[in-house]
C-alpha cells in the first residue's frame, strides 16, 4: 500500500487527530454517561470510525453540505458542530444544537453545512443531492457529501438518488461506510452482489477504501473531491472500517463474534494507526499527540458539564417552529 | 384581468415567480417531456401541458426533467430548499405520493422543528388529484386529507384559476413546505384572472356566496359543485353561504365558526376519504367550536370509505355530485 503520510503538513495531521481524537472522546463519554442514566433517547455511536468523517470533511468549506446518518455525531463533529452545543443537544437541553427538538439522531449545523443526521435509513441521500442540485442550478463549485450506512445501500432512496446523480451529473459523492452490520445483520448477507460493483451500475466513478487509515481516507478522498468540483459527475466511495459500540446504545451486539471488537481495536483502530504512522514519518511527535489527548478530555469534561447543568426547554418551546409562519 | 384556464394561471404564476427570483426551478418526471433525445425537447410540458414553454424561457438548468424516481427528485428539492434554493417540484399524481412519503412526511415536514428553527423548507410539491378521468384506483385520489395530517406542511387546493395562480404565487413565496393541489378535471376550466402578479393568502377562506339558511363549506373542484347545488336549491327558497376554504392547512376556522353562527346549519362537501378526513375534521370544529350555534347535525356529503372504482358507471356513484350536495343540504335542513 502507498504511504501517503508524508504527502500532509503537520499542521493538517495534528488538527486531524484533534477532531478524530474529539469524536472518540465525545462517544466514549456518551456511552459510559447513557449507561447511567443521563441521556434520554436513543444512541447510535460512531467510535471507531472517525477516520472517515475527518478524512473527507476537511477538504470541505462550509458552503459544501453533508447530509448524514442516525450514526451521526462524528460526522457533525468533522464538519464544524459546535462540541457543547452538540453534547447539550444529546442531552435534551433548550440551548442545544437544535434546541433540544432534535437529540442524536437529528443533530444539524446549516450554517456549517451540515443538513442534519436523519433518523430514516437513507433518507439523507436525496437531501445531500439537493445540495447539489443547488450548486448545479446556480453554477457554483460547491459540492455535497452524502454519508450512509451498508444498510442504506439497500433502500431504494439512495439507488434513486445515485442514478439522478449520475443523469443529472450532480456534485456529490456517496459516502459508503461499511461497518459490516446493518443493525444486527452483517452487510456480507445482506448487500446482492458487491457494493462498490453496484455504484459502478450507475456509472458512477467508484473508490474502495480503508476506512480505518485515516491517511489513506484524506488522500483519497481530497482527490476524489476535486474531481467532483471540478464537474467531472458523482463519486463513491466505499469505505470499510468498524464501529465499536452496538448499533445502539444498549445493544449487546452478540450478533459479533467474541473477540472481534477486542481484535479490532488492537490491530486497526484508526487513532493507533495514525499515530504508529504520523510519529514513525516524523510528521509530527507522540508528546504533541499526548497533548492533544488532554485538551481533549479537558474539553469533553467541560462539554458534559455544560450539558448537564444547562436548563430544560420550557412549555412554550413546544409549540415554536413547527412552520416559519401560519 | 383576462379569462384564462386553470391551465395557463398556473403556468404564469410559474413563469412569473421564476421570472422574479433566480433561485426558483422547477423538477419533476417530464415537465419538459423528451430531455435527453431527439424528437422534440420540450414534448409535454408535463402530463396536463401545465408547464409547457417554460423549458424554452428558462433553459433545462431551471426545468429540470427527472427519471421516473419521486424519492430521489422529491428528496433532492427538499434539500435544495433547505440549503436556500425555492424549488417547485411536480409529483404527477398525488397517488404518487406513496412512493415518496418519507421525504415529504419525514423529511420536508419535521426539518424546521426537529433542526430547533435552523432550517426552512420553501418547497412547493404541485400535484393533481381528483376523480372523474376513470383513472381508476391509483390516479384518482384525493389526499389532501393524508398531508393536512402532518404538522409542518401546508396544503392548498385552488377552485378556479383566479385561485389558481395567486395561491401558487403565495406558496412559491412561502417558506414553508406547501402542498399545492390540483383537480385534474379543472385544467380546461376558464376564469377571470388578473395578468399582473398577485398573491392570496394561505388560510383565508372565500365566501363564494352568501345565503342565510345554511353554510355549505368545501374546497378544491367541489366548491363549483356546491355552487351549482346552491343556485339550484334557489327554487326550492334554500339560500347557501358557500365557503371555499382554499387551504386545509392552514384552516380558517374563524369564517367556518362565524358562518356557523349566522346560518346554524352546516354541510361539508368533500372528495377526500372520509375517514380521519377532512369532513370529519371539519365537523369536529363544529361541534367543538360552535356547537351552540348549530340548530341540526352537521351533515357531511363525501365518497364512501372505499377504493375509487374503474367503471364509469361507478366512479359516477363515488364521486359527490350536484344531486347529492343538494340532497344533503335539504337534510341537513330537515326540509
């Protein structure tokens, strides 16, 4: 495989693993909070792929949109969601993200270009082309990202939406991450055929990926990106990585072989492998990496305190923004 | 003023508002008709001609012709929309909304309140509905009372084409999400309606006649129907408020209560289901908001809870008509 550390600056590698490091300690502190009874809902986590939401956001501005999943808060997190405001929204406070309306799995930013996480498997693709579809009709270069799940693959949604992608010739790219399990079902079961030989059917430009380097992920994906912006039509990518939590928070998951989290997470967890990778290049130093891992927990400290402490939404938030007018 | 057809105000309210803001376009399955190959490009117009011409105006980057996919080109306005663009999508029937309705009922609806305010939705999903074609079961509904149902949309069913075109120019300008309905039958249907721009207001009701025996309440083709039974019932001493509602959602419960008052008697014509519908809504808010002013039982004259039948012979049955508005009207006066 192609090392492509070196092709980074340093100043791009450390906010990289600062983002990727955030969404590991922004799902671990969820986890161990949620099993003690602090969030309210339901939680799906994305630890262990945070490799793929930071290798693509960060070739995107904020005018370039990304439509999401119910596993969500890292692709959030990678394209500029504010931490608090985030934690405060998981936590169902009135100063949250989406005031407290939303919770985890509808956690959006429009001002960063973040649609929203969506609670509809595949529901998020059209949305993302729609994005698009914008930037088509005004002759812009903004491009839009729609990330989705191996389950989605199967929802008529996002088959539609890559066909209208590719007849239209839409800037997007298709997003794939394949953890492996569509809810309980493992995706070698439930995907006819291969994933990336279907996008390939829609005529659309398509990269395989692993998503548990993260180097590979931005190199990949930066090139993949410009092609897009450049009006050369739809991109996938199919993105192999992990995630370590259950589909939801609760969930058991003794669908997975024992040991198989454990295996993971010793041989190609995406944060030991960017650092193994980063240090041995000398593009950056571990004591540089340790630092961040502290501001971080630092920061996620602070993040669920605020989430903790921060008021309830009130009777009369009820009733506000169901319509802009009526 | 001029007379136009239903037809062509909705095709001036469109060219109009594209005409007025750039970032207004239109989607839907062949609104150009013949995109893509080599006979004549702008071949339809969509199914009814409604958008004909548009294409050679604005161009295929503002007309834009989609597979025959409601969920990916439903979905892509929906997020257009919400990233600041005005699109005005065609679902061809409103049948059709069945295969769509995640977008619209999921996504469109919920993104303002579920986002806590951040995001609105200034979408317009034109769509045809309505009986009377023996389109039979799946190209003859009327679903107004499906959307009314979800809290984030609005639905709008025009009676004539002055309503026509300046409730479109309304629901174009409006940031909500608006279902704008129309009755296939009223295509060719003709009527005075102002050249220049003009808007209505979502959730105003019309009074299309005032009479002090009875307040016949309807919207959409219906209200002509209802107006016919009303100068018919004039032989028989019956005099009829009509009110057209023009909008589900919003209601405009005060002309309903008001007319209520005056008249006491209430008859609500529909060609939705009747089940959890729109004439049963209606006379709930009779009965929660002006039940003392009623006289009699509200009376409501609506298809049966069936599927809408193929023969014409039976669709004839189905559909409300003249005879049966009247014949609902003299009950609910006891007369």
């Amino acid at each position: 495989m192609t090392d492509h550390t070196i092709e980074l600056s340093p100043e791009v590698a450390l906010a990289a693993y600062r983002t990727m490091r955030t969404i590991r300690e922004f799902e671990d502190r969820i986890h161990l909070n949620n099993a003690k009874g602090e969030i309210p809902g339901f939680i799906h986590l994305s630890a262990g792929q945070e490799a793929s939401a930071v290798g693509i956001c960060m070739h995107l501005s904020e005018q370039d949109h990304i439509a999401s999943t119910h596993r969500g808060h890292g692709h959030s997190l990678a394209k500029g969601c504010d931490v608090v405001a985030m934690m405060d929204e998981i936590y169902a406070k009135r100063s949250g993200l989406c005031a407290g309306k939303g919770g985890s799995m509808h956690l959006a930013d429009l001002s960063k270009g973040m649609i929203g996480a969506n609670g509809i498997v595949g529901g998020g693709v059209p949305l993302a082309a729609g994005a698009a579809l914008k930037s088509k009709v005004l002759s812009s270069d903004r491009v839009a990202v729609a990330f989705f799940g191996d389950g989605a693959l199967n929802e008529g949604a996002t088959m539609e939406t890559m066909n209208l992608a590719k007849v239209l010739n839409l800037p997007i790219i298709f997003a794939m991450e394949d953890n492996g399990y569509g809810e309980a079902t493992p995706s070698s079961w439930a995907i006819g055929g291969d994933a990336p030989a279907r996008a390939r059917g829609f005529g659309l430009a398509t990269y395989s990926l692993d998503g548990h380097d993260f180097f590979q992920m931005y190199q990949t994906a930066g090139a993949v990106i410009a092609d897009v912006r450049a009006g050369q039509g739809p991109a996938f990518l199919h993105i192999n990585l992990s995630r370590y939590y259950g589909h939801f928070e609760g969930d058991a998951a003794s669908y997975r072989p024992q040991g198989e989290v454990d295996r993971i997470r010793d041989e190609k967890d995406c944060l030991m492998i960017f650092r193994h990778k980063s240090v041995a290049a000398k593009l950056v130093t571990a004591e540089q990496l340790d630092q961040i891992d502290e501001e971080v927990i630092r920061q996620l400290d602070g993040a669920v305190e605020h989430a903790r402490q921060a008021p309830l939404p009130t009777a009369e938030d009820l009733l506000t923004d169901v319509y802009v007018s009526y | 003023m001029s007379e136009k057809s239903f037809r062509q105000a909705i095709n001036e309210a469109l060219s109009m508002e594209m005409r007025r803001d750039p970032n207004v376009f239109l989607i839907g399955e062949d609104i150009a008709g013949g995109t893509g190959g080599d006979g004549e490009e702008d071949a339809w117009g969509g199914v009814m001609g409604v958008t004909k011409g548009l294409l050679g105006e604005f161009g295929a980057h503002r007309v834009i012709d989609t597979p025959i996919s409601e969920t990916a080109y439903i979905g892509a306005a929906i997020g257009a929309a919400a990233t600041g663009m005005r699109p005005v999508a065609e679902l061809m029937f409103c049948d059709f909304a069945g295969v769509c309705f995640d977008q619209i009922m999921n996504q469109a609806a919920k993104l303002r309140y579920m986002l806590g305010g951040q995001a609105k939705v200034p979408l317009v999903i034109r769509t045809q509905c309505g009986g009377g074609f023996n389109a039979a079961a799946q190209h003859s509904q009327t679903l107004h009372g499906l959307f009314t149902h979800i809290p984030g949309l609005k639905v709008v069913m025009p009676s004539n084409p002055y309503e026509a075109k300046g409730l479109l120019i309304e629901a174009i300008r409006d940031d909500d999400p608006v279902m704008y309905m129309e009755h296939k039958f009223m295509y060719d249907d003709k009527g005075e309606a102002p050249d220049e721009s003009y808007t209505i207001p979502l959730g105003e009701a019309c009074y299309s006649r005032d009479g002090e025996d009875i307040t016949v309440c309807s919207l959409g083709r219906m209200v002509n129907l209802c107006n016919q039974a009303a100068d018919e019932l004039q032989a028989e001493n019956i005099n009829c408020t009509v009110i057209d509602l023009r909008c589900t959602s919003p209601l405009d419960e005060e002309s309903i209560c008001e007319s209520i008052a005056e008249t006491g008697h209430l008859v609500v014509v529909d060609e939705g289901y009747p089940r959890c519908g729109f004439a049963a809504d209606i006379a709930a808010l009779a009965a929660v908001q002006a039940q003392s002013a009623l006289r009699a039982p509200v009376k409501l004259v609506t298809p049966p809870h069936t599927t809408i039948p193929f023969a014409p012979a039976l669709e004839e049955l189905y559909i409300p008509s003249v005879e049966r508005i009247k014949q609902g009207i003299r009950e609910a006066l006891g007369v």
